[in-house]
C-alpha cells in the first residue's frame, strides 16, 4: 500500500465515560472543543469524526480534556472523560465485531497531552540510546571549552574536581556526584564551603556557565513549588520512589503554565522539575514496542511495568520504569518482580556470546547499564597521548608516570583503568588486566625466569651459584668471562687439590 495513502486513511475516536464506564464514538467537535457522541456501532461508521482532517478542533477537545484532569468542575464537559482512543475505520470494525475487549482496546489509548504536542508541531522523533524513542529533539553536545572559567572561581569551584563529570555534563546531565565547592557569598566577600551537583547552561553569548545545585539537610516539600504546592500523595511518591508519580502543572516562567515531572535529587535534597513537553511520547524502551496504555502511563508521571526488556549485554529483563526530571534519565526499579524469570534463556545467551568469542559481560543489578567512565585529557597532572586514551576508552589498562596527588610532593607511577561498575578510574600497582587483584604476583616470562630468581629472589643453580654480577634478560648460564673467573676463584680458593704428575708405582721384584 502506498505509504501516503496508509497515513491519510480515515482515523475515528473513541471516548470512555469517567463515571459510567461507557464507550462513545465521537461524531463532531466544534471549535470550543465540545464533543457531540454515538453508539459505537458498524452503522454509525460513516457518520463518524475523521480525527485527520480536524486538527484545529481536535487540539481544542484535547485542551479541554487537559482542563478537567486539573479543574473537573471549570472544564465545561458535560460527562468527564478518562480515556480516549484513535484507530482506522479497519480497526474500529475489528473490534466492533469483538465487542471491544478492554485489552484489544486499550492498544489504541492515546495521551492528550503528546497528541497535542505532535499535532502542534513539538520535538520530532528521533532514536535515543539503548533503543529507546522519545520525541525529544536531537541534543548537540556544548562545547566545554567554552566554560567561563572566572564564573568557576567565583562559585568556588575546582576544574579538576568537575572535570570527570563533563562529558556526562556536556549533554545536559548533572555532575554524577556532588562537588566541593567554596562560593563567594557577595562578589569579592566572605566564601562559604559547601558541596552539591553541577550542570551546564549556555548563556545569550555563546559563553557556558556552571549551574550548582546545593546540597540541603533534607527536602522541603512544603514549600510551593515554581507557584504550586504539592499535595499528599506526590509528598509520600517523593519520598518513597524519589519521583511525584504523577504530573504537575508548575508556572516556570510568569504567567505560562506546563506540566512537569517533579523528582527529588536524593544527593543533594532538593526537587527537580522537567517540562513534558521536553520529553514527549516514549515509545519503545530497552527494544520493547510500548501499548498506548503504557505510553499514557509514561506521559502522565507514573510508574510502568515493562516486561521482555533487552539489555546493552543481551540478556532479558523485566522492570518498572519511570522518567526521572533531576537526571533526565529513566529509573529502572525491580521490586516484587520475579528475577530468575529469564535465567534458563539469559543463560543459553551468554554461552551463545562466549561461543561466538564475545567476552561475557557482568551484570550490575539484572538488566542496567554499566555506567559510563568520562575519560579526560589530563590526570593528575599528567597529559595523556592519543594512545593512552585510546586504550583507556577500549576499558585497556595504560601505564601512567609521575602523576602528583594533591599534598604530595612526591610523583608516583601507576596502571589506570575504567571502572564501568563504579563510574571511576582505578589505580593499580599491578597490570590488572594480567594480574587478578592489586598487588598479585605478575609471573616473569620465560626468557627471564633465570634473571628474575636469581637478581630478585636470591636462587641459585649449578651454573649461576657463583656468579657475582646480575644476570641480563635472557640469562641462563655464565658468559665465557664469568666462568673463566668463577675456575680461578676455584683453583685460588683449593691449591691444594691442583693437579700434579702421578707417582710411579714401585714394581715388585722378579725373583
């Protein structure tokens, strides 16, 4: 089927009554968004809405809905609406012939709210990692370099303390831990030292300046948030789970109203807000294909069960997801949920990987990410080359001299390697990528056997037992020199026993 024609075909909707339960097809919407109704039935078909060619009307009717989840009594729908369905005309005769079962049905639920940001216009669609499509708009990471270096020092803020958490930063993420800090409480006055989060924001100029976000003692929810208190049930989501499990309407600039996921930043206590807008319809994550049900849970703020997942090492999970606003990310939960579901297939799939040569990867809390390692151009003090970042972003271990610690004047050496576990790069005295754990023995080669245990451990064999200068690599026996003086050590050391001509042997006379 041509593909224009397959998008163009006529497309109905369906409204559920809050109260009754009642399924209605809708027939008309005029301009204020007042819907007029039928019964769903193969008969009415031709007189049914087409939601294609009624955007105006149709945005309208989805403002009106938005009204009454906020305001029922002011929203000027005569019966309030809970749910509202879109489907073709081929659609809606299959399920009028299954009489609408609630599961077949609940497939074609749509969001007011993401239906009228994609009719409006808002954030095309585009891939997100680990499979995962939103319709968040494509983000260019900022150029770090261009930091106002002075706006650092004036909030008291370390270059190398920030450093390992740019490249997190750069895409509009917080720091992945909380920083020292030591700002000025006025400019040129008093310093205060504390701690908190940092972000990135690009200013009117083209000039990127450091955003901290303060650690508290604990969170104030009572306070009003961006203009809107918070009621009991966000206050105890927040507290439980760290998200409000809901959306809420917040005035972020004057006079202008949005919804918004609110999350509790549980390093630095303090609540963090994201517009749905900025978000907008999710509709795969971890490889799963998500139901418009699921889709609408999402929208809405609240926490969904998605099952059959797909993680970065292959292996399958199950999971509640929920859209975090402080570190724009999802949170993957697990509780109550059967973990060794999959473990007969997540098994034959690792042996599968190994077969194949693939180096098996260790899971970190069934089904997460490992966690991303910024790998930066200098540490501690000592700037790598293109091959020690190469290897360092291949997960290799790379040899690293005279790097300084703070307070120390002495330099050390050192094996650095990422920790994807952790998020952090390790020191190791050892290779670790030959020796098990920090300080195990590292076993010479071969060649060198003979020069390690005899220069190192104090051994000795036949050949070496008296020679007095260090063996070189590849050593397994005296030179011509050495021996020549290890036998006149010998013959200085015994006089006694050089050797001289045999005695004659007295001879028995003849008689």
């Amino acid at each position: 089927m041509d593909e224009k024609l397959k998008n163009d075909a006529k497309k109905v909707m369906l409204v559920q009554d809050a109260s009754s339960g009642q399924l209605k097809a809708v027939t008309n919407v005029d301009k204020d968004g007042n819907i007029q109704t039928v019964e769903p039935t193969k008969a009415n078909l031709a007189s049914l809405l087409n939601v294609n060619t009624n955007d105006s009307f149709i945005e309208a009717f989805f403002k009106k809905m938005m009204e009454q989840a906020d305001n029922p009594a002011h929203s000027g729908l005569s019966n309030p609406i809970n749910k509202v369905f879109i489907m073709t005309e081929s659609v809606f005769n299959k399920l009028v012939k299954m009489n609408f079962p609630p599961e077949e049905l609940e497939k074609y639920r749509v969001d007011p709210a993401a239906e009228l940001a994609a009719r409006q216009g808002q954030n095309p669609k585009v891939q997100q990692g680990g499979g995962d499509t939103t319709s968040q708009s494509t983000f260019q990471p900022m150029d770090v370099s261009k930091i106002d270096r002075a706006d650092l020092e004036r909030k008291g803020i370390k270059w190398e303390d920030m450093e390992p958490h740019l490249k997190a930063m750069s895409y509009g993420h917080k720091s992945n831990k909380m920083v020292e800090m030591n700002p000025e409480m006025e400019p040129g006055g008093m310093r205060v030292p504390t701690k908190g989060r940092i972000s990135l924001e690009e200013q009117p100029d083209g000039s990127i300046k450091a955003i901290p976000y303060y650690h508290q003692e604990k969170p104030n929810l009572d306070a009003p948030l961006h203009g809107t208190k918070l009621d009991d049930e966000a206050k105890a989501n927040l507290m439980t789970t760290g998200n409000a499990g809901k959306v809420i309407e917040l005035e972020l600039t004057p006079g202008k109203k949005e919804l918004c996921y609110v999350t509790l930043d549980k390093m630095t206590n303090g609540l963090e807000v994201l517009p749905v807008s900025q978000i907008g319809p999710i509709d795969k994550i971890k490889g799963v294909e998500l139901t418009e049900g699921q889709k609408l849970d999402f929208a809405a703020g609240r926490k969904v069960l998605v099952e059959g997942m797909t993680s970065r090492s292959g292996t399958k999970f199950d999971g509640y997801v929920q859209v975090n606003a402080s570190d724009k990310k999802f949170d993957f939960t697990y509780d109550g949920l059967d973990r060794n579901r999959y473990s007969q297939e997540n098994k034959e799939i690792r042996q599968q990987k190994k077969a194949e040569g693939q180096e098996a990867k260790k899971e970190v809390s069934q089904g997460e990410d490992k966690k991303e390692v910024f790998i930066p151009k200098k540490l501690l003090g000592v700037e790598f080359d293109e091959k020690q970042i190469k290897s360092l972003e291949a997960g290799k271990a790379t040899y690293v001299r005279a790097m300084m610690k703070d307070g120390q004047d002495q330099p050390f050496n050192a094996w650095v390697k990422p920790n994807y576990e952790k998020g952090k790069l390790d020191f190791f005295k050892w290779n670790p990528d030959y020796a098990k754990k920090q300080g195990a023995t590292v076993k010479p080669a071969a060649e060198s056997k003979t020069q390690v245990a005899v220069n190192s451990e104090g051994k000795t064999n036949e050949a070496t037992k008296k020679v007095d200068k260090p063996l070189q690599q590849g050593q397994q026996k005296p030179t011509e020199s050495q021996q020549k003086k290890q036998d006149e050590n010998k013959q200085r050391q015994n006089p006694q026993k050089r050797q001289s001509a045999p005695k004659a042997r007295k001879s028995r006379g003849v008689s």
